[in-house]
C-alpha cells in the first residue's frame, strides 16, 4: 500500500466563476474562446478580459473590471476568459507570459491591447477613447481648446458634403484607433474637422488633409506626397514628430529602464499631482502645462502664430478658475491661509545654537470679531497688522513652548479693540526648512493683496529681534524678475519636465522626501542624476504656476540657491531611549556636532549582513562606555542621506568624533577585525590627547569625575559578577542536581541489576529443572518403546504360532476326514469342518487390530508429551 | 561563442517580454490580511500533519497519512518548530520541545543524507535552543551554552562526522546513523552537499565548545576551493575519494547552491574574511561566465562554455543573497526576471528553459519551494519595494488555489496543468510559510534592527544576546550571531576588556603607555588579531590587504536606488 500512495496524484480543481454571477462581466471560466467571438458580434465595443484564476494580479484587477462594467455594460461588452484551464480552448490557442491581459476591440478592429495601470479610472478612460477614437470638432472655439490642451492633438480635415463618406475619412479614423495600440496612454488625441471655415482656422483647406498641432515649433501637416495614406503611417507621423513639453510617466511595474532611461538625458523636474483622467477639467494640470510652454517657449516670433494667440486667451479663463481653486485647496492644509491679512513672525530663539526657530503667522481674524468684514475682498490696512502685532508681543511668550511641526492656532483678542481678534497659529521648524513663511507669500504676492513689501520693512524696523527679513531665508523668491518665457533655451541647464500620478506613483515621491504626513499628494522635485542630487520644492508651499516658476528659475541661474534635499527617516522617534543613540540627517549635527561627549558613530544599513551581526558588539560597548562622557551612536545610511563629507561609500563603517575636536574624526581601520577589545583600544587611543599638564583644581575635579565614573563602572562589574556568580551557583545547583539524579539512577541501575540477576538465577535453575524432567521423560518414552517393540514382538511370535496352528488344525482335519470318510457319510461332515477352520482365523485378526490401535494410541501420547517438553 | 552570442539574442528578447500594468492596483496590498491567510496556510498544514501523519517525516496531503523520507525524526514537525515562533504561538512551541526531546531518536539504523540532515535536523534543533528562551522555555543555567535541543543537536552531528573522514576531507553523501558510512556507499557527492556545514558546524563548535564541528566543516569547504576549475568555477558532483569532478556543470542552482550561500552566510557570522573571499572570486567568475541579461546560465566549468541555458526554481535565491552583501541593484534585475516566470505559470518549474520562455520535460514541479520569497523578503528590507510584497500576494493566492487540499497543501507535480502530487515538503511549513510570514510582518523581532536585545547572565558572564542580525541557514533557521559570541569568544575578550576598561579610567597613569605602544606598536598588536581570526591562508588574506576596503562590507547604495522601485532598474555607468 506503501508505494501506491506514492503515485497518488491529483488533477487541477476543476475551474469554477471568477467572476460573481451578478457582475455584468460575462465570466467564460471553462475558457470558451470560441463563444467569446461569437460574442464580438453582438455589440460594437468589446472588452476581454483573460485572466488566471490563481493569479494575484488578476484577482486585484478584477474589482476594477467590475467597476468599469458597471459604468459602461450598456455601451461595452465585457467578456472575461479563464485562459488558464488546460482544457479550455483559450489556453488551448493563447500563450500569454502573464495575466490579466486586456484585449479591445472596436468592431473588427482590433485586438487593441491595453497596458496602463490596473486601476478603473484609467481603464474606463481608455476604454472611452477606443469607443470615440475621433473628437468631433463642431467650432472654432471647440478647435481651440482642443489645440490649447498640453497632450499632443492631430487634426483631420473632412468635408462631408456629398459623398456618405469622404475618402481618407476611414483611413483616419482607423489611424485613431491604431494609435492606442501603440500608445496605450493615449497622449495622441485626434479630432476631425468638417467645417470649412473652422479647418480655415489651421490653414486647412483641402477636405482629406491631417494637421499636427504643436506648441513650441510650427505645427506640420501630413506629407500625404511623401507618405502613402495609410492608418499606420499616420500613426507613426504624429508619434515621431509630436512635441513633448511635459510628459507622464507611468512605470507599468514590470522590470523597465523608463526612469533610467528619461533621466540620464539631463536633470528632471518630476512633479506629483493626483490625477483623475476621468475628470472633465484639471486645473491644476492646466496651470503646470502652462509654465512648461512658457519654459519652452524660445522663438518669440512664434508668440504671432495665430493659434497661439487663441491659445492664450483660451487659456485665460481656465487659467482663472484655478486659482480659486488652488487657494481652496491650500487653504485645507494651513488654516490660517482664509484669512487675508496676515503677517509672519519669526521669534527669538532659545539660544544661538538652537536649529529651530518657532515661527507664527499672525493675522487679522475678521470672520471672529463683530467687525462687518470684508472676507471677500482681500485688503490689508497697514494699521491693522500693527495692532495686531503689538497685541501679538505682549503675548508671545506663550508661543514660545510651541515644539511641535504642526501648526497650532490659537485666537486672541486685539489689545486695542475689543472687536477684533487675531490668530496666531504657530510652529517650530528646522532652520534649513524656514520656507513655512514663502508659502505664505507666494500667496499674499498674488498682485490683488494688499499687504505691501512696504509696510513689510516698516514692521522690520518696528520691532527688529522679532520680525526676520524674509529675504535671508528665502532668496529663491527674490528672482521674480527673471522671466521664465523660453527659459530652456537661455540656460545650460535645461529641465526635462515630468507629471507623475500621485495616485499611483507617490512612492516616489515619498523616497524623494515627499512628506508621509501631508494630505495633499502634491509634490516637485529636481532630480540629477549625473551629480547624484535632487531638490525639493518645499511642501509647504502649495504646487501652483509662479512657486513652480520660481523653483524652475532658482534652478537655473549661475549660483543656484537650491539645497541638495537630504532624505530623512520619519520612523525613528525622537524620544525613544536607545542604549545606542539612533541619529538621522536631522539630529545628526546635534548628537555629533553639538554633544559634549566623546562620538562613535557607526554607519549601518539594516539589510546589510555585514553590520547586522555586529549590533551586539555596539550594544556592549554603549553599556560599557561611561555614558556621561561617551556616546555610542549609529545612522541607517539608506534612510538618511547625510552632508557630502559625511558620505561613505561602505558599510559598516565606524568613525569617531572626540570631544573638542569634533572636526578631526577619525575612521577605524577598516582591516581590523571590529570587536570589543580593538574599538576599545581604537577609543583609547583617540581620545586620550587632553590634560598632560600639571593639575589644576578643574583637573582634580575632572580627575574625581572619572574616578567616580570608575567607581560605579566597578559597582556595575561587581553587579555582574554577583549575579555571574548567583547563575554559577544556579549552574551548580543544577548540576548537583543532576549528579545526585544521576547517582540515584545508577542505584537504581545496580539495584535492577541484582534483581535482574537473581532471576536470570531462577531462570537458570528452572532451566536445569526442565531439562532434567525432559531427560527423564525421554527415557521413559524409549522404555516404553522397547516395550512396545517387545509386545510386537510378540504378536508377531504369537501370529507365527497361529499360523503353524492353522497347519496342524488343517492337517489334523485332513487326518480327521479321512477317518471319517471311511466311518461316516462323507458330504455334511465336510461342510461343518470347514465352517469351524474360518471362525478362529477372523477372530485373531481382530484381536490383533486391537492391539495396534493400542500401540498408536501410546505412540502419540509419547508423542504429545515430548512437544510439550520441546514448547 | 557563436552559441554563447546566440543565445545573448534571444535573451535580450526574453527580457523585454515584460508584465504589463502591474505594480499599480496593489498599491493598497493590505499587509495585515495577507499576514493571517499566511499564518491560517500554516496551522492547516501544520495541524494535518499532526493529525495524520505525525510522528512521521512528513505529510502525505492526498492520501491524508504519514511518510518517512529523510529519516525518522518527526522532520515536519522539527522543522516547523521555529516557524511556531515566528508566529508567536509560545505555548505550541513549549509542547513541542518536550515531545521532541523524548520523541526523537538518533540510534536508529537509518541511512540518511548527511546535508539533509544537517540543514534540517541540526540546523532546526541550533535554532529552536537558541530561540527557546524568547519562546518562554525554563532554559538551564548554562543556556545557550548548553541544553537539551543543544545536546540533541550535537548528537545529530556527530552521526554525521564519520563522513567526512575521506582522504580530501569532503564528506560523503549519505550515512548510517547507526554504524556510520555504509561499505561499497558512492563516493559522488554534490558540490552543495559538501559546502553546506559551515553555519551549523561552526555555530556547534562555538556553543559547545568541541572545535572539531567546525575544523570538518572548513576542511571540507577548502577542499573544494582547492578544486575550482582554473576560470574559478566549482561543477556539480565530485568524488569525495579521488577529489575528480564527475559532474562539470557550474551554476548557481541545484547541487550547488547553498555552497556560495554558505561562504557568505558564514563570512558574516563569524566575520571570516577568508570564506568571504573566496565567495568574491566565485562570484567574479559566476558575473563573467554565466551571466547573461541579468539570468544565471549553466556553463561547463572549465571552458566556460553555457551547457544549459536554464533558470532553475533553486536559483531564486541568488538575489537575496546578493542582497546582504550589498549588490541590491543587481539582485533586483535578476528578481524582476524570475518573477515574470511565476507571472507565467503561477508557481516555478524546477527547470525553466529561457530562450523557450517554457518549462523543460520532466521538471514541469514546483514543490512549494521557498527561494523566491526567501528572495524577496530580503529585498523587501532592503529597498521597502511594494512588488516584492506583491509577490508576496501573488505566492499566497497560487498556493491556495492551486494546491490547497483537505489535509494539508500538495506538491505541484506539473505546473502546466496544475497536477498536483502526494507530498508536502518539510520546508514548506520551515521556509515557504516562515519567509511569507516573514514579508507580511515588518515588525517581527526576526527582523530586529538592533533596537532591541536581550541581556542574559550565564556562568560564564554576561551576554547581550537576540540583538538582530539573524543569519538564516539554507532551511530557514534562524542562528543568532549574538549568541556565537557569548560562549566562545566572550570569555577569550573578557580579560582584555577589563584592562582596557581599567585604562579608561585611569588615563592619567597609563596614558604614556597607550601614547607610547599607539604608534609603533598598537597598530601592529591590532593588526594581528584580524589575521588570527582570519587564519591560515596566507595568499588570501594578502589579497584583503590589497583591496581598498574591507571584505566585510558593503558599497553603500546608489543615489538612483531612490528611484529603483516598482520595476524601474538603471544602469550604472561605470
């Protein structure tokens, strides 16, 4: 049974519904493929969806499917196919390398294979374009929006007149639907024109012709001359020639060399927004495109070009609308942005040294106070901040406990009027992260406030410790004056432009520095990959045209005041106690730098086996290492970028920084085995330089310190080896125990073994006992047999005598016969003698019989007797 | 070199066969869920096993009994031990111990793999004494120097050692528990079957204190450094008498695997810079000869010819390998590879022919190996990538649908059609489920940077010990580097320390001293002790000295590792 069990195998569970039975997704699960194009024929729009029922990406994209279906089963069939089941016809004819695979068709066109990320927005929106591949464009003012737009837009001029179809009309359309299957984001858009004096309006005159529209260089239109009309060559056309201002990227998840490959052109701004392609306007998307054709607008004659000019004023309103908008949204991450007049201020630190500033943004309430406002109309009167200011001093020293990097409001109320109120909402930030106040001004520079620069200086000199000069903090906003038109082009450092989906991407941004707190997934980075830098538009500033402009132009002069973003590890806790001080990019000037202790900071990264095994020596030494004089730190390199000078290129690596001469640092030879002994010495031997001189009181003093240090590291070591000893003893006690066990159990041993002897004695003696009775026994049965023997001897003597009998009693009878013969009548006398001469013989047979049955009898008692014994 | 360019071509277009649209839509993966359908994969399996087939070796899943098949030492249930751990479950971890250390039995006439064996049984028992104080288990007071698992460990491995006693040192395949290596047994060996002590062996030797675990275990492992062909690469089989390569196949996969991950594996655990060089030549020699677009080929070892243009399911766990030692970038082109392979099939066929882009006949299985999580649960420390949690996904629905049955999960016979087979490896409960776990858990003390340790007093002094840095031997056990040091070389230092502690204190007297032997003499003294540990080969260490940096490090990682996530890879340029 054994080695059947081994051959047992078992078929593939047998394919069930993938989809639920309510989803208007047609769930083909055995793998009809032939039903499924049976199926294309009813319905003009068809979507397939084959997928793997074990496979975890089609799982996760089937939820997507369902939404989309939902959306669109009235327009779109939605077949899905277990293209798995290996005897179903779709495994049977498809080879796919993975799953889910997404096929469209557009009645016979088709499959248009779609390769954009698995989420339903993205779907349905290409899915929408496969049903309209075509924009119709009725207007003028239609032809303008469609040109103004950022993606690239081929136009088709038709005139259907007279003929039901104009010719080429096919032919373009098909090159539509032909361009998704190339360009399966869809960035190509195509329209068709069939107003004359519309096409006019691009310099379309004859029915038949194809228009590409581009921003920066002159629009082109197709060279039907030089390239046969074809669906594909106009596809090619305008995916070869378009114009690029501003690209998506959309990393599709499996290995790629996108990123590497667009960023080793040259430095990139790569810009964050979420993204919804469903959505009917993008404002904020509208507003990004429009710095990048200004950066890219380099010919200025080009500005005549009458589609530009329509641009423009198309542009306009779009442009307006936004701005509400982005206030709206700013106005959800810093509460105080509703109000209209505001000013910054900077208070005084703690101490020079302090890296931290509490900085408040202080403005006039005028939806608290009873004061009929002026909430709509942003206006600011230079009187107003200044009562509010002087309100604001008398009041600052509670602000001055604000620790923390949110931002706190609080209200109160005017020194002067009792009908105003204040808000002051206040927090701490990082020197180096002051731009908290640019965001604000970016905002209050909009031309309709009020709040001029010039009573800006004037509160500057009214009350100088408080009030900083924004000027020192953030000179990137003082450029203003250059001009970012055709920017590109007057640089040598020209920016390649990016729009990622925070939606989808944002983990990218979160590994540029982008912060995990925020709500707003909007985010700007320049990243060079050649310097190995990037920097970062500060997050709190909100992504609009002019911070965007401002981060583009501060990039691009000689003397760049951007800062190479240094990425910080939000995981590790301030507060959390560790024997071994745990420092990032942000606490690392202050535990090395600013410490008054010695500093052996040791570079680790948690995925490198090299310093993980060696965690346990620096814990050891941090308990070792008096730790009033000595700080054992360590910084996860992968999580925290660190000054150029800090850098190192191998892990571990163990630098020491001694007290006084923090500057000097000094690196532990990397050939040496890192052990506690050499550290020790490697401390030793650096650290030791101070104090040859003749003591003085501070030096008697220092010199007491360390012997009380000494003191209770020997209190500490007598700890130790107390309870070293009290585990010896333990040791001991068990192991007493243990050989008293082990004693016990030899007792018992030998004990067993007497018991186990005297039976084996016993055992012994009942042996002999046995053999002694089997020997008797035996002796017995062969008496018994000679007896036997004997007795059969004599039955055989006994027979013989028989026999000779039977002789002498038939002789006798012939005697006998005779006699009478000649005395008596001879018949009947013959019959009589012959009747006595059987009788005697039949009755020793049977007597005889008798005795051998006696014989066999005695035989297998002897016989059972002598198995006994054997048994 | 005409086939070696060949097959360049095709390969580049096996590269470019890519995934499209994923990544995106498990952007949301939720970890916490997928860690519980995790830990329920393991109780089914676990408790089937229990139920049914203990106290054999291992589970028949279709036939719902037991088997023996390395031996018959209740392997499932020894080699699931540490995984009850991992997943917290204390108690179930206590009960174990006691039916092991009454159950299990090493007199038995058995002839057992020697590597099976030790991977398993050894490797399984270190683990669970050195884990058994974190489980709760009133330990004695010599722990972790000693102890019951420790004891039965070491019982384990000395039924091996008559193996090795061959005139080259390297050990024969398989032994008899009871009276040691059977005559007239072959004396083939597997390259891994020979290089795959060093973790286990080195950490018994440093426990117990007997160095003669580890002197095997180095001998066997320089005898096949002595071996490599003359382009320095090691084949497949050798004969353990004569030292000649029967099978001159040279990879990364089956048969020789866990040679290389032992040479790194062992470099880190006892800082031997020696082990750790002879891996950098091997792998020098594995870049030139067999890589091709980021796959693996297998080449013949002394031209270097490519003999097998196949990725094997055992090689997967190359990336995480190269992953402690800092290649991350690397290891993540040759990830991405792989994982295509399961997009395809649901699982990794034992043999994968690549320029076919299809399974190779007869190895269509795919036993629920571990090496690609294994893999991936690396990477996943390392570059916090959400497509390594996505294989994660990906590896929990294909076992649950595809080989989930009523007693336990079944062995894939064919992944072509997804047969499946009556069988269920030890490892998938030790490796498969402990390194799925293991992604899903980021907080697991397992992955314990440091933050974290444990102070124990032993009578030989006091150890700062589970302070992070696990090394895992290739059946997933976890040895504890920490506790290496608390019985050996802890009391070596011990003394040394105190006088260097006396110094700190007493700067003012001694500082001449120090001053003094700093210069001419402290570097030197210092210098010595490396070499000490490093021992005897002299032209190796020689080399050391040459290179710039230590061998026992790792490049930092790259300004563009920021961006290398969700299959973005770049090329460096120099």
């Amino acid at each position: 049974s054994c080695s059947r069990a081994k051959d047992v195998t078992m078929p593939a569970k047998l394919p069930v519904n993938f989809f639920s039975t309510r989803s208007p997704v047609i769930d083909l699960f055995r793998g009809q493929l032939d039903y499924a194009d049976q199926l294309r024929q009813d319905s003009e729009i068809v979507l397939y969806f084959f997928y793997a029922p074990w496979c975890g990406q089609s799982i996760a994209a089937k939820e997507e499917i369902d939404h989309v279906a939902s959306r669109l089963s009235d327009q779109v069939l939605f077949v899905a196919v277990n293209c798995w089941w290996n005897q179903g016809k779709c495994r049977k004819q498809k080879h796919f390398f993975y799953f889910p695979v997404i096929h469209l068709y557009h009645r016979s066109f088709g499959p248009i294979e779609y390769k954009g990320p698995m989420s339903a927005v993205y779907i349905e929106k290409f899915v929408r374009r496969v049903m309209t591949p075509l924009l119709y464009i009725s207007s003028r003012s239609k032809l303008l929006d469609f040109l103004s737009n950022y993606e690239p837009g081929v136009v088709g001029f038709f005139e259907f007149n007279a003929s039901p179809q104009p010719p080429g009309y096919l032919t373009f359309f098909t090159s539509a639907l032909h361009s998704l299957k190339k360009d399966y984001l869809g960035t190509i858009r195509f329209g068709v024109v069939t107003d004359k004096r519309v096409a006019e309006e691009i310099s379309l005159v004859h029915s038949g012709s194809v228009y590409l529209h581009r921003h920066a260089n002159t629009s082109l239109i197709y060279p039907k001359d030089i390239m046969n009309f074809t669906a594909e060559n106009i596809c090619k056309w305008a995916l070869e020639n378009r114009e690029m201002l501003i690209r998506w990227l959309r990393p599709h998840g499996g290995k790629s060399l996108l990123l590497n490959n667009e960023l080793k052109k040259g430095p990139a701004l790569l810009i964050f927004i979420p993204y919804n392609p469903l959505a009917e306007i993008h404002p904020l998307l509208d507003e990004i495109t429009k710095v990048a054709l200004e950066y890219h607008k380099c010919n200025k004659s080009q500005a005549a070009e009458p589609d530009l000019q329509h641009l423009g004023d198309s542009d306009s309103p779009a442009f307006d609308s936004s701005v509400p908008d982005a206030h709206l949204k700013f106005s959800e991450t810093f509460p105080i942005a509703k109000y209209p007049c505001c000013n910054t201020v900077v208070l005084p630190q703690w101490h020079s040294i302090s890296r931290t500033h509490n900085v408040c943004e202080l403005c006039v309430n005028q939806t608290l106070g009873v004061k009929p406002n002026k909430v709509h109309v942003p206006h600011c009167n230079f009187l107003e901040i200044e009562a509010a200011l002087d309100s604001f001093y008398l009041q600052e020293h509670t602000f001055f406990q604000v620790i923390s990097n949110t931002i706190e409001c609080s209200n109160f109320l005017s020194f002067y009027s009792p009908f105003s109120y204040y808000t002051a909402c206040c927090r701490t930030v990082n020197r180096h992260f002051l731009s908290f106040i640019s965001s604000e001004k970016t905002i209050f520079q909009t031309p309709k406030v009020a709040f001029s620069s010039h009573g800006k200086k004037d509160n500057t000199q009214f009350s100088i410790p408080h009030i900083e000069d924004r000027n020192c903090f953030i000179p990137d906003l003082n450029i203003s004056s250059t001009n970012i038109t055709g920017l590109s082009c007057r640089t040598n450092k020209t920016l390649n432009l990016y729009l990622l989906d925070s939606n989808l991407f944002w983990i990218y941004a979160e590994r540029l520095g982008a912060s995990r707190s925020t709500h707003l997934k909007e985010f700007a980075a320049i990243v060079d990959l050649k310097e190995e830098v990037h920097y970062v538009l500060d997050q709190n500033q909100s992504l609009v045209g002019p911070t965007l402009e401002n981060f583009i132009k501060n990039f691009s002069v000689l003397y760049s005041p951007l800062k190479r973003h240094l990425v910080d590890d939000p995981s590790v806790h301030l507060h959390e106690e560790h024997v071994v001080t745990e420092v990032t990019t942000n606490t690392f000037h202050e535990t090395v730098f600013l410490s008054a202790k010695n500093v052996l900071l040791f570079y680790y990264a948690q995925w490198c086996g090299f310093c993980a095994s060696l965690n346990h020596i620096f814990i050891q030494l941090a308990r070792l290492l008096p730790p009033d004089s000595f700080t054992v730190a360590r910084i996860d390199v992968t999580r925290n970028d660190l000054p150029w000078e800090f850098m190192t290129d191998r892990l571990p690596t163990i630098l020491f920084f001694p007290h006084q001469r923090k500057e000097q640092s000094v690196k532990f030879p990397e050939d040496f085995s890192v052990n506690l002994p050499n550290l020790l010495k490697f401390i030793l031997h650096h650290s030791s330089l101070s104090s040859s001189e003749p003591c003085t009181k501070e030096c008697l003093h220092k010199e007491s310190v360390l012997q009380q240090g000494h003191i209770s590291h020997l209190e500490r070591e007598i700890q130790k080896l107390r309870s070293e000893i009290s585990a010896l003893h333990q040791a001991h006690d068990h192991l007493e125990a243990q050989l008293s066990e082990a004693r016990r159990e030899e007792q018992k041993l030998q004990q067993q073994k007497h018991t186990l002897e005297k039976q084996h004695k016993t055992l012994q003696l009942h042996s002999e006992q046995l053999q002694a009775t089997y020997d008797q026994k035996n002796q017995e049965l062969l008496e018994m047999a000679e007896k036997l023997q004997e007795l059969a001897d004599a039955s055989e003597n006994l027979l013989k005598e028989n026999a000779l009998l039977r002789i002498l009693v038939a002789s006798r009878g012939g005697k006998l016969q005779s006699k009478d013969e000649i005395k008596e009548p001879l018949q009947s006398e013959q019959t009589f003698s012959e009747d006595n001469d059987i009788s005697p013989s039949t009755a020793t047979a049977a007597s005889e019989e008798k005795r051998i049955d006696n014989i066999d009898t005695i035989e297998t008692t002897a016989e059972h007797n002598s198995g006994n014994r054997t048994e | 070199a005409a086939m070696q360019r060949f097959l360049g071509s095709l390969l580049c277009l096996c590269a470019l066969r890519l995934p499209a649209g994923t990544g995106t839509a498990a952007r949301g993966l939720d970890v916490a869920s997928y860690r519980e359908r995790v830990r329920a994969m393991f109780y089914h399996a676990y408790e089937h096993y229990l139920e049914s087939a203990f106290p054999y070796d291992e589970l028949r899943p279709l036939t719902c009994d037991g088997q023996d098949t390395w031996g018959s030492f209740s392997l499932t249930l020894i080699d699931a031990l540490d995984t009850l751990l991992i997943l917290g479950n204390v108690s179930e971890f206590q009960r174990v111990v006691n039916v092991l250390q009454e159950g299990v039995d090493f007199d038995i006439d058995v002839n057992a793999s020697v590597f099976e064996t030790n991977i398993r049984v050894v490797g399984g028992l270190l683990s669970a004494h050195l884990l058994s104080r974190k489980a709760g288990v009133e330990v004695e007071a010599g722990w972790p120097c000693s102890g019951p698992l420790l004891r039965m460990a070491e019982e384990a491995a000395r039924k091996l050692l008559p193996a090795f006693q061959t005139p080259t040192g390297m050990p024969y395949g398989t032994v008899n528990l009871l009276h040691g290596v059977n005559p007239g047994e072959t004396p083939v060996t597997c390259t891994a079957g020979i290089g795959t002590f060093i973790v286990e062996f080195a950490t018994l030797s440093h426990l117990t204190g007997d160095p003669v675990f580890e002197d095997v275990a180095r001998k066997a492992l320089k005898a096949l450094w002595k071996n490599r062909s003359d382009i320095g690469l090691v084949g497949n089989h050798i004969d353990v008498i004569t030292a000649k390569w029967v099978a001159q196949d040279a990879g990364i996969g089956a048969g020789v695997d866990s040679y290389f991950e032992y040479l790194v594996k062992g470099a880190i655990l006892l800082q031997d810079k020696e082990l750790m060089s002879m891996f950098l030549e091997y792998n020098k020699a594995i870049k030139n000869y067999t890589k091709f677009d980021d796959w693996y080929l297998w080449v013949q070892m002394y031209k270097g010819t490519v003999s097998m243009p196949v990725f094997q399911s055992l090689e997967a766990y190359w990336p995480g390998l190269q992953s402690l030692i800092g290649d991350v970038d690397n290891a993540m082109r040759t990830f991405l590879n792989y994982y295509t392979v399961w997009k395809q099939f649901g699982g990794l066929p034992e043999f994968y022919n690549i320029p076919q882009g299809y399974t190779v006949d007869k190895r269509e299985g795919y036993p629920l190996r571990p090496e690609l999580i294994e893999s991936a649960m690396y990477l996943y420390r390392a570059t916090r990538d959400p497509t390594l949690l996505e294989l994660g996904r990906d590896a929990v629905e294909s076992i649950e649908k595809i080989s989930k049955v009523d007693c336990g999960f079944a062995t894939i016979k064919d992944l072509r059609d997804h047969r499946l087979d009556n069988r269920m490896e030890s490892f998938f409960l030790a490796e498969t489920v402990k390194y799925l776990y293991l992604l899903f858990d980021p907080d697991n003390f397992i992955h314990n940077d440091g933050s974290d340790f444990d102070v124990v007093v032993t009578p030989y002094g006091e150890c700062v010990l589970s302070a992070g840095g696990y090394i895992f031997n290739t059946e997933a056990h976890p040895i504890d580097p920490a506790a290496l040091h608390c019985c050996r070389k802890r009391r070596e230092e011990q003394w040394e320390v105190e006088d260097l502690m006396r110094e700190f204190y007493s700067r003012k007297k001694t500082k001449k001293f120090i001053l003094k032997r700093a210069p001419d003499h402290g570097e030197g003294e210092n210098a010595k002790d490396p070499e000490d540990a490093s021992s005897e080969k002299a032209g190796e260490k020689r080399n050391s000295k040459k290179s710039s940096h230590s061998l026992l490090s790792c490049p930092s990682q790259s300004f563009n590792s920021k961006l290398a996530v969700l299959g973005q890879v770049f090329l460096d340029n120099t």
